[in-house]
C-alpha cells in the first residue's frame, strides 16, 4: 500500500494531566510525523505562532486550562519538545488587535515561557517587513505583507480546538490569521482581510505562504460556539500534523463535525469553509481516507457548534450584496481611481459610503450599515496597481454558489 501524502495523531490526554505528562503525550504522538522533523531539524529558523494573545485582564481559565488559547502547559512542551530535537533559532510571533499603537510589548501573557526557553519574540505588526507570493497564485491575494521573520524559516502552528463564528473552526490555519501586520500602510486593518467572502479564501493564502512543518492543536479543552467567550469544553486530547489543512480536517472531524462541508452546513454559517477552499487548490485534503490517521479518541469529543447570531437570509444577503459590490469595483476601477486613487474605500449599494487613509478606528460594520442593515459592506484599497492581485473571480464564484 502506498504511503498516504499526509500523516496526523490524536493522543488521549486528560484535561488534569501534568506538565511531564502532556510534554510526553506530545513527544510520543509527534515522534511519528518524520516528514515534519525532516524539515525543522534542518532548519536554522523556526518562527512559531501560538493561539495565546489576549489581554492579561481578558484571560479565562476553565477546569484550570485556558478556555480560549492554549494552554501555558501545552505552550511549555511544545518549546521543550523543539529545544530537544532542533537546533534552530526559536522566534515566537504574533500581531496586538487590542490596543490602540497595535503593539504587543514586553509583559504579554505568555512572555515569560519564551523567556523560560530562551525563545525571541517578533512583533508581525513592526518592520522589517517583507511581500511573498502566494505559490501557484492566490485564493484572494496574489501577495501579502508579513514579518520579514518568516524569510527561509520553517513554521510551527499552535492552536486550540474551538468554533468560529465566521470560520466555523478556528484550529492551525486560522491560528495563521494573526500573521499580517494590521498598520497601514504596509499592513491592512483586521477587518480588511477578515470579510464576507474574502477570509476564508485570505486563510488559504496565509496556509500556502506559511505552510507549517508541524501543526499541533491543544484540545485538553475546547471552546464550543465562538472564538472568544465560547462555552469551554473538556476534551481530553492533542492533536498534531505534518500538513496544516490535513491536521485542521481531523480536528474538525474529531469536533463532530464534516471537514468536506460548506456553507451554509453548521458549523459553516456565515461563510465558506477555508480548509475546503485550500483543499480545492491543492494544498492538502479534507478527506479523510486520504491521510494517515490514527486516533486513540472518538469523534466527537465534546459537543461542538457556532453560535446562531443572524439569520440565514440576513447572512446570505450580506454575501450577495458583497460580492455585488467588490464586483462593481472591478467594473468601475478607473472611475473610483480617478476620485478615491490612494485611499481606502467603503462600498455599499453602489456608493463609497466612507473613504479615507485608514479605517481602523471606524468600528463596527453594522453600525456604519445605516439603515440598509442587510447590505453587506466591501472594504477596498483603490490602488492604480492592484498590487495586492485580488482575485475579483472570487466574487463570480460565490454568487453562483448561491444561485
């Protein structure tokens, strides 16, 4: 029998385990993922990003675990584990939505376990900053802008198992989301990338630039409904991958939902499953039969869903109507160029409801909405030469998905 291109491990691990216990758990169910080691004992630069920033005051402890990030226990063993078997550089990495200079400073939350391992920290959101090509092309974006920290390094995705109220899932390729700096005019406020439409198909971008060499998800607990302020879960288990949408695939199966599902199935409410979209690219598989998986805990581990926040024919007009829009954009650049050239623009129902250099302290869509509350709102850069390469096909297509 040939030997599957993708290989996974889930490993029971109680919730009340200690340290020593989860680091081993980890070491024994990453010792099989060779095509994983082949690529980070070579390494001379490992960057990492761990599911852990959030304000100190925001933090939430369920059963004596982080409910929302992952857990200072697991984060521990995953820096022992790469300190014993690399001798790379560690840089750990992340971006601060939560403060107003979008810094991450020095005392943040899980400072001390890198400083615990001699691991340096790169703030995403500072320069030096550098533009990678999507491989093969983009979903979304031809190109992105990150940290030059990720130059030549190999990529390590930490994540915890919980439901997203846009994604559905929020496991390793989500995790990626907090890669691009949100400063412009180098970065791109949250809200540009994280969009009706656009996100799921920008997560599947950021998987191919990074395209981490190990994937682990911390699932000792879960979160069920959303990302932040979610019902924890007990979960028992750790998950880890050679392939960052293989490995998100059997999370989301051993969350007791379908990885090959789409909008509008649950857990997919709001938008399109990114790891299907990646799949469809050809980066990994959400088929099961077609990874080495092996699994000493039963589907589903807790019970799992996103919350219900709109209706279905509230969302499903907000996708039409910003497909609408990011479609009159393209058929009318030279027109918007000439009057918004340099600018970021709002559009909705064919008018630029707001332009301007930044749109970061605008708040929430649904206010800016006005009266037309089922009109989705498209968020754009009005560049002469869309050098960002959006994929306005995307668009095309997601209107005929709703047809």
């Amino acid at each position: 029998m040939a030997e599957k291109q993708y290989r996974v491990r889930a490993a029971h691990c109680s919730y009340r385990a200690s340290g020593e216990e989860i680091y081993q758990t980890l070491r024994r169910m990453t010792d099989p993922l060779t095509r994983s080691w082949e690529r980070l004992e070579k390494a001379d630069r490992i960057v990492i990003k761990f599911n852990m920033m959030k304000l100190h005051e925001r933090l939430f402890i369920y059963f004596g675990r982080r409910r929302e990030l992952v857990d200072d226990a697991v984060c521990r063993a995953v820096l022992r584990l790469l300190r014993e078997r690399t001798t790379a550089e560690l840089i750990a990495t992340d971006t601060n939505p939560y403060t107003k200079e979008h810094l991450m400073g020095t005392d943040f939350n899980y400072a001390y376990l890198l400083n615990e391992f001699d691991v340096q920290f790169v703030d995403s959101n500072v320069a030096p900053f550098k533009t990678y090509d999507v491989p093969g092309g983009g979903c979304m974006f031809d190109r992105y802008t990150l940290s030059a920290c990720f130059d030549g390094a190999e990529v390590v995705s930490v994540a915890k198992m919980k439901n997203h109220l846009f994604m559905g899932v929020t496991l390793c390729m989500k995790n990626l989301f907090g890669l691009p700096p949100i400063t412009p005019p180098e970065g791109r406020v949250r809200s540009y990338y994280h969009h009706f439409i656009r996100l799921p198909y920008v997560l599947s971008d950021l998987g191919m630039i990074a395209n981490p060499a190990l994937n682990i998800v911390d699932a000792l607990t879960g979160q069920w409904g959303r990302e932040w302020w979610g019902k924890g879960r007990i979960c028992n288990a750790l998950l880890a991958g050679d392939q960052v949408t293989a490995t998100d695939a059997c999370g989301t199966y051993l969350m007791g939902h379908d990885p090959a599902s789409d909008w509008p199935t649950p857990p997919f409410r709001r938008d399109r499953n990114h790891l299907l979209i990646a799949a469809n690219k050809g980066f990994g598989t959400v088929d099961l039969d077609e990874i080495d998986f092996e699994s000493e805990v039963s589907s589903p581990l807790a019970e799992f869903d996103s919350e219900v926040t709109d209706s279905e024919a509230t969302v499903e007009s907000w996708r039409l109507t910003t497909c609408e829009q990011g479609l009159y954009y393209r058929d009318r650049q030279k027109e918007l160029m000439d009057r918004y050239r340099g600018n970021f623009i709002f559009l909705q129902d064919g008018e630029v409801v707001w332009n301007g250099e930044n749109p970061a302290n605008l708040g929430s869509r649904r206010k800016l909405s006005g009266k037309k509350k089922d009109q989705g709102m498209w968020l754009k850069l009005v560049d002469p030469e869309e050098v960002e390469g959006e994929q306005f096909d995307v668009y095309d297509e997601c209107l005929q998905l709703a047809s």
